[in-house]
C-alpha cells in the first residue's frame, strides 16, 4: 500500500500536519465549538462529512480540520469517508496525524474506527501508476492514529490494510491491459497469489475443462486466440471450519462481444468484465490475514469473448456440466455461460451458500446507475446475510426479485433453455433466474455489478478505474459467517425469496 499506518497515544513530534475532527456546526468532540470556527468558516467549511479546511496555528505549524457531519450517524462508512477526505487533504505532504481520542463511544468500537478510517486512506490513496512514465504519486506515507486504545486501534489498522489491500489487488487486475491479463496471465498470478497467501490453487487448461464437461467456458473461449483457463482457489481455516462458503466470479478478460459483436464505445472499457473473478481471488487471498473461520472454496472461469472464425454463434447450443443445454441467442450474453459451468462446480462442494458476482447485465445500470449492485437469489438467508454485510462494508446493494412468471423469457425450442429474452424486459432479473437453473437446492446469491464495478471519475475513496466493489462486502460476510442453519442463522425467513 501507499502509506503506512500506525497508532500512538500522543501526538508524534516528527508529523507535518496534525488532522483534527469536526462534526456539523463547527463543534468539536467533546462539544465546544472550535477555537478556528471563524477562520473555517471563512473556507467554507462547516463540519459536514467529507470536508476539510487547511489552517495554520500560531506556532506555525500545519492544521486541517476533517468534517465527520453529525455525531448521531458516525458508522464506518463516515471513517471511511473522513479517511479519504483526510488523505486528498495531506497528499501534499509525507506524514500527518489525525485525533481519535474524541471519537470514542457511538456505533463503532475502536478497532472498527481504526478499521474504517485506514481503509478509506489508503483506497483514497490507491493510483494505477505503473504504466505511466510519470504517474504523480500522493507525496503521504505515514499517517499516525493517535489516541486511547493503542492495541485496539493497531489491530483495526492491520485490518482495514488488509482489507484495503485486496482492494488495490482487485482494481490492479481490472485496470490492467487485457493483452497483459489474459487468461493464462490470471491463472499464473491466481497461483503465485496462492503460495503468498498461504491458499491452495489449481488451474485447469482447455483439455481438463473439456473432460470436466464445461461446455459454457468452452463455447464462449472457441473465438479467441487466448486459450481458457478455470482457476479454482481454495482457503482452509487454521481451526475446525464454521462451514465451507463457495464463491464463484465471472473472468472476461476481454469482452467484444462475439459475434453480437459491441459498439466501439461499448468495448472501451471491456477489459473490467473480468472483475467477478479479480475480487473473488482478492477475498480469498485476504482470510488469512482476517482470520476468516470458514472454508472458503472459490470458482472463477477465464476467457476472452472474442469474434473469431470458430466463434459460437447464434442458433448454436452449448451444453453445461450438469447435462442442461442451453441456445445462445446472443454471443454477448456470455457471462451467464461461463458462470452455468462453474455454478454447477460450486454446488458439487456442497457448500453452506454460494455467493456469485459478476458484471452481468448492461440493464442492471439502468436501474440502479453505476453506484449499487443488483442483489438476488433464492434463499432469504443467504441473500439477507450479504445484504447485511454489504451495508457494513459501506457498498450499497439492492435487492431485486426474481419472478418465476419471467422463467417464459428465456424458454427454447430446441434446447432447454436459451440465454438471452428476445423482448429485451427484465435483463437482470432473467439473468439471475439463468443462474439460478445451475445452482440446485443450494442456498445462493448472485451480484449483478456491472455498474458499480467501474467508475468513471475519481470520487471520495473512488478512483477512476476498477473499484474493487464487492472485495468489502465479502470479507465481512466470510469475517463473521454464521452457518445457514444453526439457529442464528436460520432466521425466520428460511427459503421464501421474493418472487
């Protein structure tokens, strides 16, 4: 990462600047309003989560003042965004110190503050600058945490690095060029990650993917020079496993859409339709470090989507490894291939739950915009523990149904199903009702991210380029996984899903 973070219970002598919060008002932690009100005010600042205000004290020393907005809403998603507010205002310099000792009580204890702060630093700090001869790094790299709970607040810096560090891994690999990341290339780095990160990896080539019967991966991979590759991951707890969790994500390294081939402008940025399977590795590689209980066992399918002379085309039928076979209507509804295949691997681990994620549907940005995921599935259980865990992580989901009235759109004539609805109505939710054909009686949710996988400016702890959305979420569904049916798991909901 791009700066190092550490905790001390005073502050640190050697700091350029020291950050101080403020919440709405002009009112400092403890209740008063701040001795600067004037002077912050003449800045325009007003306390309000995600501002700041540079000042300089009367011995000279250098002063920013990080808005917090109201104390009543301080979660983790107000550290995060006080983080990166704190990080964009001390680009400047090499090493700055922010005050927590005010901060204590509210929603989060210290370890979640400490957590949610860093995280938001160092996303906020995060630059895709190796292929640039210049890149104009953040000149930060040092930040000190300074108050009560030394031990506490470290533990939450270790966590809030780890978990930001999957991030970085996940917007490295999305950002990437796909000349450079092609399937092979994944595979390769999927196993050097493994042997870093202490989980186990095996690649399978064209040959084995053929024998394991995965006509999806295979139909898709036929039009491009680049061969495939199915990645599976595997992380093992130190203790007895709660429960083994199987995550699948969607691998375009390219995606030109085949045959049904993409405008210009839609394939600019096709190289991020491999997100699914970057965050999936990225989660993997951070449990160790989290000390995630469970089992993880994750599933990503690598190909290129591509309009060569053995492409697949319409009208032709692929099929999957569970038997099914389905038409392909249009060579761009590919993911839903690949991820047919590697569904029906997930649900032969027999897993508690299987979580997918993927850049699915174009109509997923219609509805939702760039900013919030798609969320269904067909276990309230399952799709409830991700939406919770998605509102810790700060990554705004919303929960769609999926409508068995809507199973007419995508029935075949001569196979069992085809992969795409003529009538262009509902993309998302026929989409997800696709994948849900491959999951069985297994509790599932699937994230439609095709928007919220990419951003197009450089935003709060936002930059422009892949996102890492989804990489939060799951770690704090694996951190703190309960078993679907043990009794805090269960819930009172059981297997009703909207419908």
């Amino acid at each position: 990462m791009t700066v190092e973070i550490e905790s001390a219970p005073t502050w640190p002598a050697d700091a350029q600047v020291r950050a101080r919060p403020v919440f709405c008002g002009l009112v400092a932690p403890d209740g008063s309003e701040i001795a600067d009100a004037p002077l912050a005010a003449r800045q325009g600042f007003t306390g309000a989560l995600g501002e700041t205000a540079s000042l300089e004290r009367s011995d000279g020393a250098a002063e920013i003042l990080v808005g917090m907005g109201e104390p009543a809403e301080l979660d983790g998603e107000a550290f995060r965004r006080a983080g990166a507010a704190l990080a964009g205002a001390a680009a400047h310099c090499e090493s700055a110190a922010f005050d927590l000792s005010g901060l204590a009580g509210g929603k989060l204890a210290a370890v979640g503050r400490a957590r949610a702060l860093a995280e938001g630093v160092l996303l906020a700090s995060y630059r895709f600058g190796r292929l640039k001869s210049d890149p104009k790094l953040p000149a930060l790299a040092r930040l000190v945490l300074v108050g009560p709970e030394p031990a506490a607040v470290g533990d939450g810096i270790a966590q809030g690095v780890a978990a930001a560090g999957a991030v970085a891994f996940t917007r490295d690999l999305v950002n990437s060029p796909a000349d450079e990341l092609t399937p092979a290339a994944f595979g390769e780095l999927a196993t050097e990650h493994g042997a870093a990160e202490g989980f186990s990896v095996s690649v399978w080539e064209a040959e084995r993917i053929a024998a394991e019967g995965l006509g999806g991966l295979l139909g898709v991979a036929r039009g491009s020079a680049e061969p495939p590759r199915l990645v599976r991951a595997e992380y093992e707890p130190a203790s007895t496993p709660v429960a083994t969790v199987a995550l699948v994500g969607k691998g375009i390294t390219f995606d030109s859409g085949g045959l049904s081939l993409k405008t210009a402008d839609s394939m600019e940025t096709m190289k991020y339709d491999m997100s699914g399977a970057a965050t999936v590795l990225a989660v993997v590689g951070a449990c160790r470090r989290l000390g995630v209980g469970a089992r993880v066992v994750a599933f990503m399918p690598m190909t290129e989507n591509m309009p060569g002379g053995r492409a697949i085309k319409p009208g032709d039928v692929v099929r999957i490894r569970n038997g099914k076979t389905i038409e392909v209507v249009n060579t761009d509804c590919e993911g839903r291939l690949v991820l047919a295949d590697t569904l029906c691997l997930a649900a032969e681990e027999s897993p508690d739950a299987i979580v997918d994620l993927a850049t699915l549907t174009g109509a997923v940005v219609v509805a939702l915009g760039r900013r919030i995921a798609g969320l269904m599935g067909n276990d309230d259980r399952i799709v409830a523990a991700v939406e919770q865990a998605a509102g810790r992580a700060g990554e705004a989901v919303w929960r769609l149904p999926l409508p068995w009235a809507y199973r007419s759109a995508y029935e075949s004539e001569i196979a069992d199903l085809k992969n795409f609805s003529v009538a262009r109505e509902a993309g998302t939710l026929v989409a997800g009702l696709i994948l849900e054909e491959f999951v069985g009686a297994t509790p599932w949710a699937h994230l439609d991210v095709c928007g919220a996988a990419y951003s197009q400016e450089s935003t709060g702890y936002l930059r422009r380029g892949g996102t890492g959305f989804g990489v939060r979420t799951l770690l704090e569904l694996l951190e703190s996984y309960v078993p679907l049916g043990s009794p805090a798991g269960a819930g009172a909901a059981g297997r009703k899903v909207l419908r």
